[in-house]
C-alpha cells in the first residue's frame, strides 16, 4: 500500500489575522446576502428545473473558515435569498476559500477534499450529495483566477 | 472437469480498452475527450447500483451523450445491473427498451431476468455480465454466455492475478477488469453488510450504504460517521477519511481497535498492466460514476497514457512517477492497493 497524500495547492494567499478577526465579527446578514445574489446570477440559470425543486426549501450553512465568514441562504420560490440566521440549516458545509475556488473553477472534487479534510460536510448527506452532484453536472462557475497555460 | 471452449482473443496483442465512468453528461464529455475507449453510465433511476440524487442521466442527456461518443469513435455502455422488483419488474423491461432505442452499444447487466428481456426482446443488443452478477469462474460466464449470449463478463475485485489469468485463458467471452477506484472487497452482489445496517444494498436499490443513512457529526473527540445511527468510525480531528461503509469501519475487536475487513484505500493496478494485456484482458475499468468529473479526467488522462506506453512497449513499460501521484491524489484514503490481486488471504 503506497500512501501517496498531495496537499491542495494553494490558489489565494491567507487573510491577514485582523481582517480575519473583522471579517468574522460581521453580522450573518450581509454575506449570506451578497453570496445569495451571487448564486442567482452564476447558478440559477444554469439550474436544471427538477434539481431546484428538489433543492428548494432547506437552509444551508456555508462557511469560508480562513476568512472566519459564515453565510446561511436558501433556494425559495425559484430564487436564491439569505436564509435567517436562527435554528438548524439542513447542511452545514465549511471549507478555506482556496478549496472553494477549485471546486468551483472545476479542478477538483468535492469528495477527495472531504477525504483530506479540507472539506467539511454535516447535517442531511443525502442532501449533501444531490448539491454536489448537482454541481457537477453543471460544472465550473467560476474562470477565475486564469489557468496558467 | 469439463473442458473450456477455444478462447479466441487470448493471443490478441491488443491493448486493453479503457472503460470509464460518467455520472452526468459533463463527466461523460470529459472522459470521451480525455481517451476512454468507452463510458458506462446510468438511467436517473433504481435500475443501475449508482442511484445517488442528482446523478446519471435522463433520456435527452443519454441521447446527447452517446451522440458525442459515437461522434469521435468510442463507445457508450448503459448499466442496467440491479436486480428486477418482484413487484414491478416492467421498470427494468422499460429501461432495457430505452437503452436499445437509445443506440448504446452494450448493456451491462446482473440481473439474469433483465439479461433474458434483452436477449428475447433486443437480439441485436451487445449483452455485458456485470459485476454484480458475481460471476468469479469461467464456468459460471460460460453458462451466462449460452444461456444469454453474453459477450463480455466483468470480474468482483476479489480474484487473484493468477485467477484471472486462468478464467482469461478458458473463457470465450472478453473478460473485463476493475483496474482503478474505490474497492468493495466483497464478492459483489453477494454482500449484505449494507442490508444488515440499512435496509438497502447494491443489488436491491443500485446503493452500497445510502447517503440518507449517513450522519457525520463534529465532536470533541473528532468526527463521528455513523450508518443508520450505528457507529461505523470515529476519525481524529485530522485523520484522513473514507465513505462510511460497514467493510470499511474501525471496530473494538477482541480489544484491539482497528480496521476489521477493509482500509478505506482504492484499487490501482497500473503496475500489473503489461500482464493483464499479456493475459488477454479486453478492457479495464475505472470506478467512480459518483466522483466528479474532474476526477473522471484526470484519472482517464492518467490510463490512457499508460495503456498507450504499454501497447507501445510493453517490455519497458514502467509506471510513471506523475501518474502514480495523480492517481493518489484521487484516491479514497489517499492510498493504493493491488486488492485482492496480490492479497494473500482469501
Ligand atoms: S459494504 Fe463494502 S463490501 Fe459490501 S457492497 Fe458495500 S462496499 Fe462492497
């Protein structure tokens, strides 16, 4: 058995320990709000009608741990909103930003960094799961930063 | 011992094809651009043993798809491999039909009832026995192949290198084997580890411990995976991790806590390809239709070149470095095994 771990590259450099302590001490509301608005304008229109239907209705946590930021959103009447902060989401994900961006640049898989722990999932699996593979269907949201060629 | 019948292919220096996995059309894409010879895929529903929510395609993507492979010269294989429900049967007869009008250009199959519709209603259907058939002989393919003319037979990654040279040397029918992925050290379709726990296996609901019976939970001591509310591991705060199955848990045994059956490790047999091509093995598969499509990729990048350099040169074949840590870095665990093919217990 050859254990062969690779760690993730990483594609952003750390927040700074302040902006991190400032960033964390902001109210849910704001960022829930902007990442709502931001799933509506890359993710809704690529949203295939019976997967919104079966996403619709649950809160989900989504925390960015390096930058201490937490959003709570929903997929409510076919649009994405912020979801109120109160009571338990159905899924609770976290992640540093870095392994974000490469799931949703399409680099890397949901399942590898939830091996290596660089993906935390808790909460409804089942649900879990039919957003990842969702996701995967649809594939990269996101172009940024450039592949170097 | 009866004997076995000519095995035509058995000589053939042709390279293993490459058989890869697509979980959605994107995957199906990628896999096709990056060199599978061909991909296996599902309906959206308990007719193939990967049902997970929001997987496999529906009609108009399974049609687009194959339309792509076909396009390029490779192959498209519909899995059709759990087992008929005695109460509605009609679903898994549908499917068969979809695929036929679909155009696949095989059926993989376990079910010997579904295997009997498409050999009485679709003769012209290239018929696969799949893994979860369990078929570990090659008098046990031979029977399928009278009985259901089946054309190809994929083995249970329980079988020794040895074992399956000989079921290669006696069998008439391609042989095709689990050459990367997560492993199931079972003999497939023979485990009710699954059932025990859940209520549900591969065979009956297309899922090995379904993900509405997982619950992970952070606590103090680490992280809890539990199956239908029974305690499967407790992994450390930063200890790597594996999906949740009974064959895979750590358990109190005799004091001792450890793996009982199974590390969560995946299978990689890219060191043992000059022999399976040596042997006569038709294709190789790689397991995964639930991982994303970047995994699909890079794993398919991964096999093509290496069955490539050893087509090319199969004397001074050697596993390439960057290869061995793509797979790795894909790997359930981040580890690798031969399996059972150099495992000394049985
Ligand atoms: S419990 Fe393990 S051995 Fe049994 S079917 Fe699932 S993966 Fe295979």
């Amino acid at each position: 058995m050859t254990p062969s771990a690779t760690p993730s590259h990483r594609v952003l450099p750390p927040l700074p320990p302040v902006l991190r302590e400032l960033v964390a001490r902001l109210p849910v509301h704001p960022p829930s709000h902007l990442l709502a608005l931001a799933l509506e304008r890359v993710l809704r229109p690529r949203l295939p009608a019976d997967a919104a239907a079966r996403l619709a209705g649950h809160a989900v946590d989504i925390e960015v741990r390096d930058f201490g930021l937490r959003c709570r959103v929903t997929l409510r009447d076919g649009h994405f909103r912020s979801a109120p902060a109160s009571g338990p989401a159905t899924l609770r994900i976290a992640a540093d930003a870095a392994s974000y961006l490469r799931l949703l640049r399409g680099d890397d898989d949901a399942d590898r960094l939830f091996f290596e722990r660089a993906l935390v999932m808790e909460g409804d699996t089942e649900y879990g799961l039919l957003l990842k593979n969702t996701l995967d269907a649809i594939g990269p949201l996101l172009h940024w930063p450039l592949r170097r060629a | 011992m009866t004997s076995s019948p000519a095995a035509s292919h058995v000589a053939s220096p042709r390279p293993p094809r490459l058989v890869c996995p697509a979980g959605s059309l994107r995957a199906l894409t990628l896999a096709i651009d990056a060199g599978a010879d061909a991909v296996y895929i599902g309906l959206k529903d308990a007719t193939n043993a990967r049902n997970f929510a929001g997987l496999n395609f529906d009609i108009a993507q399974a049609r687009e798809g194959i339309a792509h492979a076909h396009a390029l010269g490779r192959e498209v294989l519909m899995a059709l491999n759990t087992f008929a429900d005695a109460h509605a049967p009609q679903r898994w007869w549908r499917a068969v039909d979809a695929a036929a009008g679909l155009g696949v250009d095989a059926l993989i199959c376990a079910d010997t009832a579904v295997l009997a519709y498409a050999r009485d209603h679709h003769p012209q259907l290239r018929l696969h026995l799949s893994v979860q058939a369990s078929a570990t002989t090659w008098e046990a393919i031979e029977f399928y192949r009278e009985r259901y003319g089946i054309r190809r037979a994929v083995l249970p990654r329980v079988l020794t290198l040895a074992q399956v040279e000989q079921l290669c040397r006696h069998s008439s029918v391609e042989i095709e084997v689990f050459g990367f992925g997560s492993l199931c050290v079972m003999v497939e379709g023979r485990c009710a580890l699954s059932s025990y726990v859940t209520g549900q296996s591969p065979n009956t609901a297309g899922v090995c411990s379904p993900p509405s019976a997982v619950r992970w939970t952070d606590g103090a001591d680490g992280v809890d995976a539990r199956l239908n509310g029974v305690l499967i591991d407790r992994y450390a705060p930063d200890e790597a991790r594996g999906y949740p199955t009974l064959c895979k848990g750590r358990f109190d045994v005799e004091g001792t806590r450890d793996y009982a059956l199974e590390e969560p490790t995946s299978l990689n047999t890219l060191s043992l390809l000059p022999r399976l091509t040596a042997m006569g093995v038709a294709a190789i598969k790689i397991e995964g239709r639930q991982r994303s499509p970047a995994y699909v990729e890079q794993v398919t990048r991964v096999w093509r070149a290496a069955i490539d350099a050893c087509a090319a040169q199969p004397a001074r074949f050697s596993v390439q470095p960057q290869w061995t840590t793509t797979l790795g870095r894909w790997s359930e665990g981040q580890q690798h095994t031969l399996g059972a093919y150099d495992r000394p217990w049985r």
